[in-house]
C-alpha cells in the first residue's frame, strides 16, 4: 500500500528538525482547535488516538545500526492534517554530523538523542492513502527513519515500525477466550459418555458419537499451521492465525520467553533496537576515521575489542528508558509500540512461520521450546483435574450428597481413565510437538534446544508409532492375510438426489438382493482383508478387554474402519514434515503440502471412517475441504507471481472467511455434541426431562444401534404421488354411513363398598390427568356424607377377603383407553438385552403415581406418563452381571409366559 512511500517522504524531512531539546509537559491545556483535510474546523481532544500511527518499532539494518532507539513514534491525525514524530536514543559515535537529506545535526555520545517534530500537510501529500486505510484491519504499512553519516554519506542507522489504525484480527482476549470454553464443553461432554455407565459396548457407542476432542483440535491446530509455510503473507493472516496458538501449544507469555531467550541462543536488550559501538562500518576510511579518529582498519578491529566493555557501559549510563505512561500529562499517549523482542523479524515483515511468531512476540528459535513447555502444562492439569474429580465425588458421596452408584465405574476405574487421558493428550499434541521439532532442526538453532527437540521427536514417533503398530498386531496376531478376486460394478445412481451418474461399487460389498441390478460396465479388482482364525470372536466394539486397552485410539470410528487411526497419525506425519522441515523451499513446501491434502481428502473421503455423523461432517468433509482451500490460495503468495500487496490482501481475507465458517460449523457441533451426550446420560432412565426431545432422543438412540453394526441403514419407503393416493382410495370405496351410537359419559351409582377407605384408596388412585391439573399438595381423601363416619368397613366382607371390581366410571374408562393405545416398548426389548428393564420400570411405576403433581415432574423423576412413547432403549449390565444375563432372559421369559397363563385364567 502507498503508505510506506508517504512515510519515506514525509518524516525523513522530519529529521531536519533533529535537535537536542528538553521534553516539557504542560497541564493547562486539554484541547486544541484543528481543521481536517476536508475543511471543518472542530474542538480535539489532545490524548485521542490518531487515525494511523506506529507499533512496534526495530533496526532495519539486522543490527548493525550506531544508534540504540528506545522511542520511535510516528503518527497522522487526520483530523487536523498533522503529523507526530518522536524518537528517543543514544549513540557511541564521539562527533559526527548527520545528514537527514536538508539540513546537519551534531551527534555526540556523551549526550542522549531526542527528536520530536510535529508539522501539517497538505491534501496532496495524503492522496495517495485510500479511505479505507483507515478503517481496514491490519493495514500494510509501517514508517522509516534512515540516518545518514555526513562526512562519508553512509547508512549508519535504520529504524522501521509497524502502522496501524486501530482495527485488527488479532483478538486473543476475546476470541481465544471463547473458543477455549468451546473446547473445555467439548471435552466435558466427550469425557461423560466415556465415564458413564457400567456396560462397556454400551458406553463405546455413545462415546463415539460424541464430538471428539481431537478433532476439534486438529482443526485449530489446522489453521494455526497454516502460517508455517514459508510465503509472504498478508499482514491480515498471521494476525487472524494469532487467534488459535493456544490449541498449538503456543501461549504468548514474556515471563517464559524471557526466561528461555539464554538456553535458546537468543540475546539482546528487550528495552532498545541498535546495536551502537558493537560494530565497525568500514567505508575505505571515510566514515570510520571520522567517527573513531583512527585511519587504519586492522588497527581499528583490535582498538574496539579492546574497548567494547568501556563504550558499552558509557553508552548505558546515558541511554533513557522510556517512562511510562502518564495519564495526568495531556501530551502523552499509549498508543505507541515498543522496541521488538530480541530474535523477532523486523515489523512489517510477516514472512513465514516466523512471521506469524512475530504476531505472538515470540521468537522462532523459542518456539519449540514454548510449545514443550506448555504441553508439560496441559499433561499436569490432565492429572489434577481427573484425580480432583474422583476425590470430590468420593467426597459427594461420603455426604450423601449423591447417590453411591453415582459414575461408580470411573471411580472404581480413575486410574486407567487417567493413563488414557495423557495418552490421548499426547496423541492430540503430536503433530503440533513434531511440526515445532522439525522447525527447530530446519533453523539451525542452538545446540541445547536442538538435542532436545531431537529427544522429543524420537520419544514421540518411537512411543506413539510403536502404539499404533503394537495395536494392529494385537488385533491382527491371529488373523490371516488374504487377497481375493473382486471387480468393481459401475452402476447408474444419482448424486444429490437429482444428478444422475455411474457410480462405483464394489462387488464384495452388494447385498444379495442388490446383485440382481444390471450395472453398466465393470472392472476388475482385488479385495484385500483379514480372514481371523477364530469366526465366533468377538468385534472390536464387543471386546470389553480390546476396549479397556486400545478404546482410546478405535472407539470412535466404524467397525470395518477401527484401524483409522493408524492412517491419521501417517498423515499427520507427512503434514508435520512439509510445514515444519521444508521451509528452506516454499516451492516444494506448497505444491507438497497441497497434493497431499488432495490426497487425503478423497481416501478418507471413500473410507469415511468416523461412526458419528458430526465427526464425520467435522473431520472428514468441513476440515478437510478447508485444508485444500486454503493451501490452494497460498499458493498465490509464492514470490514466482508477484502479485500485488492489495490483491494479496483479498486472498487473506477469502480465507480468513472459509476458517471463520469453519470455526462458526465447529462450535455449532459442539453445541449439538453436548445436547445429544446429554441425552446419553439418560439412557438408563425410561423417560426424557424435556418432552419436547423425547421423539428426538429416541431417534438418536435407533441411530446409535443402527450405526454400530456398520450396516448401511434401511431404505426409506418412497413417498406416494397423488395419483397412487387417488387409485388407493379408488380401490377402497367409502362406506355408505350407517345408524350407530356413541357413549359420551358413564355415571357410576353409589355402592356399599364406597364406604372402606381401603377398598376406595385401591380402586380410585390418583390419575395423570387430575394430577396434572391440580396444584401440588397432599392426596386428598374421598369424600363422605355426614350420615356415614364410622373408620371401620362396614362392607359384608371379611377383612381378608377381596371384592370384585365395582362398576366403571367415565374416569376409569378414560384410563383404561390410554392404557391401551399406550404402544408396546418392543424397541426397549429389541435394543437392550431382554424386557427385564421394562418389568422393572413398570414395578416401579405403580408406587410412583401417588404423590406427583404434573405430567413435567413425572417426567423428572422417571415415571412414565400415559399415553408418551417408552424411551429406555439402552439400559445397561454391569460387568460382573453379564455373565449371569443369559439366566436372567430365561427367567423372564418364563416369568412371562406365567403371567400370560394368569391372566387368561382371569379373563376366562
């Protein structure tokens, strides 16, 4: 953008200005009266922000320049048409005039520097800066004061800050913050499906279908990366990219960065830029004999070895930190940057993965270094957390606060859940700590953080890649290879719906019923698969003991695809080393990188592995299509095309948009993932809280069953045109109407046996329909007429005897109706291991209609509500009873045949 030549011809002018003068503050005025370019005179405000002004500021001249800066501002107040421009320093040259191309100004090491100017221009000296500039975020743009030695007319010192209006899209505090809390939803939901519950499969299949934590941050580890290639990016992108370091390892913190700057080989003085007395600008004698009055240069090199401690310990006693802001002077302000960290790229220049550390402030030689740091944290926090939680429900149920069998299975078991948690944490840190490992040898950095990088990455690819072969070989161990004959039938189909098209299929995987279709052509194949020696073992979702060790890695994804996880941690690899160990060739780095996600994306596409549909959406769709967008259009940025800075800036934007629509799909996931692992938890219970998601629920569990067996789901009945509703209607006639009668009420005449209390509390309990129109209170008692009060029956009956049922009223009518149209929980049997679960919920159910109020508070407690649909398709078996359930199902069975047998003796 135009703005760096405005500044290259508007404040090197502003050095003719350069003087030793004294700073003055003044409190009597606050504001000042301005006319903006376009002509309106107004009131200012002497500490508002200006529209553009200057971040952090560095040495243009990669540390070679004789002057150390501690200030350097410049801003353009559009509103009065002024310019600001402020630099504070000192220098060890003894006397030298510099020319700022107008006019000399003397410099001396035994004075500090101070220059401030502050002058107005004119509407053509801004032309060149569009509107937008102003409001834009992360403007391209920074300032330069390049000074000049007089008596030889060399450089001798450079210094560039960054500009900026205001507007960015770096937020950390707001957008991290918010993804982060996400993220810790994300995990608390994934981590209760896998700790509630005492039925292993049972468990593994409502875990899989929750949101899974590594994905979520395998996508902002994605867009993190992003910035690793090396290609110079838009100023937009490293700051958008700021926004997800945190799901890298990569938390911005001086304390640890200072704290690692001397292992990593990285040193400097955070509080200046320059590097005055530590060398020597050789220019044939001129500049050189002028500043250290000696003629030879070999004699020069030994003199300011020899002198270097005494010039830099006279050059700190003069040198003037910046004060700190101070909000009771008018004059001063906060909008200014500071000098940059040692180690960090000059401002402006966001150039690869370094670049974007520049956005973090931390330096690429400490990179990995941070990342290791942090990931020691998080595995830290891991453990609290999991042995808090079993403490403090220990500590619950101590005080009876909640029941003993409350999550009674992680509690038995914490100590195998927390070793899977740090494994699975490592697994998630995995391609971060080895793309920053790679970094670290493509740098060259010190010895130190070299060796341990290399530590690092060998305990992670010997630990993690010997985990993942050790679990294919213990599932595979006593199966077979084979390799059969197999073709592939191109048959007609269509593609959303409505496209028409061949599609593939292969033969090994049609039905018996689906064969019988013509397919157009076909090609010959091989089908290769492992053959186990055992046919009755169990799958790998049914092997509570394969669960227990290897769930971490397999249970999230389909039964024929368990292995996935062992193609993630390849690709994973491959990414790693393109990002992380190709940078010395943006080239190969990019069109790498972009054939592989290519690549990636349709064999994972084709296996599409994930059980769940919303990993599947997630990972195998959304993430992926955005990898190979996004690496697409870098491929733009390559220097080989030239393109220019504002085209390259609308290409940033066009993918901070498709990673924005990513990150919006990934927390709308995260939310449903919580809503359904919600309805997991609820599973062992026979009704719902929320009626209005019971039919949803329902649905989610036949969905879960359906998906476990990796069966393709039954096909959808097709819906009927109007003219096959009109020819079944045809068929069937309307009946002509006949003379009928219809029963509106039942009125039932009093009998003697309405004068027990027992006999009347027995056959006229509290209803759903009168509890859910009363207010809560105490069963009222039947009513008697004044004339009868004795306590005692005065039926003709023995007190152990038992009367027949008296005449119905309309109110039992009513009930025994909805008794009737209530439907038969056969998916309750279907789905679970037998109807005992259903017997038991209904023995229950006969105690807990007296005292509820309201159909919502029979729902909270899980008593059934006439006439709603049964909802406990998963109740659980603990593992010590699994072995007794066979005999469980046959005493039902034979309970059920016994009270089938009653209740036709009743009814004869």
């Amino acid at each position: 953008m135009p703005i760096r030549p405005l500044f290259n011809a508007l404040v090197l002018p502003a050095i003719g200005g350069l003087a030793l003068v004294s700073t003055t503050h003044s409190k009597e005025t606050q504001y000042i009266s301005g006319i903006s370019l376009d002509g309106v005179t107004q009131t200012l405000a002497l500490d508002r922000t200006p529209a553009l002004y200057t971040g952090d500021f560095g040495d243009c001249l990669g540390g070679e320049s004789l002057l150390n800066v501690t200030k350097f501002d410049a801003a353009f107040y559009y509103d009065n048409s002024t310019i600001l421009f402020h630099l504070d320093g000192t220098t060890n040259i003894r006397n030298e005039d510099i020319m700022p191309r107008t006019s000399l100004c003397p410099l001396n090491a035994t004075q500090p520097v101070q220059a401030f100017a502050l002058f107005q221009i004119g509407p053509q000296q801004v032309s060149g800066i569009p509107q937008i500039a102003y409001e834009v975020p992360d403007i391209e743009g920074f300032a330069r004061i390049q000074i000049f030695a007089n008596s030889s007319q060399t450089e001798i010192g450079c210094f560039q800050a960054v500009m900026r209006n205001g507007n960015s899209f770096s937020q950390p505090e707001s957008i991290s913050t918010v993804l982060g809390v996400f993220t810790v939803v994300a995990i608390i939901a994934s981590f209760a499906t896998a700790a509630y519950g005492v039925s292993i499969p049972h468990m593994r299949s409502h875990y899989a279908h929750s949101l899974s934590v590594l994905v979520v941050f395998e996508t902002f580890q994605s867009i993190f990366y992003s910035g690793a290639l090396s290609l110079p990016w838009p100023s937009v992108l490293p700051a958008w990219w700021s926004n997800f370091a945190w799901a890298a390892g990569l938390v911005p913190s001086a304390d640890i960065v200072h704290s690692i700057n001397p292992f990593v080989g990285v040193r400097g003085n955070a509080s200046q830029v320059g590097a005055a007395g530590s060398t020597v600008i050789n220019n044939q004698g001129g500049l050189t004999q002028q500043i250290y009055g000696r003629s030879l240069a070999s004699s020069i090199t030994s003199q300011v070895i020899k002198r270097a401690p005494k010039v830099v310990a006279e050059t700190t006693g003069v040198l003037m930190r910046r004060q700190p802001y101070d909000p009771n002077n008018p004059y001063d302000y906060n909008w200014n940057g500071d000098p940059v960290e040692p180690g960090m790229p000059l401002p402006g220049d966001w150039t690869g993965f370094s670049g974007e550390l520049s956005e973090l402030s931390i330096p690429g030689p400490n990179a990995f270094m941070v990342g290791l740091v942090w990931l020691l944290v998080a595995l830290g926090l891991v453990t609290v957390s999991l042995a808090g939680l079993k403490y403090s429900l220990e500590g619950l149920v101590k005080l009876k606060w909640i029941k003993q069998d409350r999550l009674e299975y992680f509690r038995s078991h914490w100590i195998g859940y927390l070793s899977l948690a740090v494994l699975r944490t490592l697994f998630i840190a995995f391609f971060s700590l080895t793309t920053l490992a790679m970094f670290q040898f493509a740098i060259h950095g010190a010895a130190g953080p070299t060796a341990i990088a290399a530590i690092v990455f060998f305990i992670f690819m010997v630990g993690m890649g010997g985990m993942v072969l050790y679990t294919l070989h213990f599932r595979l161990r006593s199966s077979k290879f084979s390799v059969d004959p197999d073709r592939v039938l191109l048959r007609r189909g269509k593609i959303l719906g409505f496209i028409p098209c061949l599609i593939p299929v292969r033969l090994s995987k049609l039905k018996e019923e689906e064969i019988g279709e013509k397919p157009v052509g076909s090609l010959p194949f091989v089908r290769l698969h492992f053959v186990d020696d055992d046919p009755d073992r169990k799958s790998v979702h049914q092997d509570e003991p394969w669960i227990k060790r290897f769930g971490w890695l397999s249970a999230r994804y389909r039964l024929s695809r368990w292995w996935f996880f062992a193609f993630w941690l390849g690709y994973q690899f491959i990414r790693a080393c393109f990002l992380g160990g190709a940078i010395g060739n943006p080239l190969a780095q990019v069109f790498g990188l972009f054939i592989v996600d290519i690549l990636a994306l349709v064999v994972i596409a084709i296996l599409n592995p994930y059980e769940g549909q919303r990993n599947t959406a997630l990972a195998v769709w959304l993430l992926a299509l955005t990898r190979v967008a996004t690496t697409g259009l870098s491929i733009a940025f390559l220097p080989d095309f030239s393109l220019n800075r504002i085209v390259v800036t609308v290409i940033g934007v066009v993918i901070i948009v498709i990673q924005s629509l990513l990150t919006i799909a990934v927390m709308v996931l995260v939310i449903l993932g919580g809503i359904s692992s919600w309805m997991s938890l609820s599973r062992n219970r026979e009704y719902f809280t929320s009626e209005s998601l019971e039919g949803v629920r329902i649905r989610y569990f036949e969905h879960i069953a359906q998906r476990a067996t990796d069966e393709p789901p039954p096909p959808k009945p097709e819906p009927k045109t109007k003219a096959e509703s009109k020819s079944d209607l045809e068929a069937f006639p309307e009946l002509p109407k006949e003379p009928y009668f219809s029963v509106n009420s039942v009125r039932r005449a009093p009998k003697i046996e309405d004068e027990d209390e027992d006999y009347v509390t027995e056959m006229n309990p509290v209803h759903i329909h009168d509890a859910a129109t009363s207010a809560p209170g105490p069963m009222p008692r039947t009513s008697r007429t004044a004339s009868i009060s004795s306590r005692h029956s005065v039926s003709s009956l023995p007190r152990g005897a038992r009367a027949h049922r008296a005449s119905w009223s309309s109110r039992d009518y009513s009930q025994w109706q909805a008794d009737q149209d209530r439907p038969n929980p056969a998916i309750a049997r279907r789905m679970s291991g037998g109807p005992g679960h259903v017997r038991a919920s209904s023995t229950k159910l006969s105690g807990g209609l007296r005292g509820q109020s309201s159909a919502s508070s029979f729902r909270a407690s899980g008593t059934p509500v006439p006439g709603s649909r049964p909802m406990t398709p998963t109740e659980e078996v603990a593992e010590r009873d699994s072995e007794d359930l066979g005999g469980m199902r046959e005493n039902e069975k034979n309970i059920e045949k016994g009270t089938g047998k009653d209740n036709l003796e009743d009814s004869q």
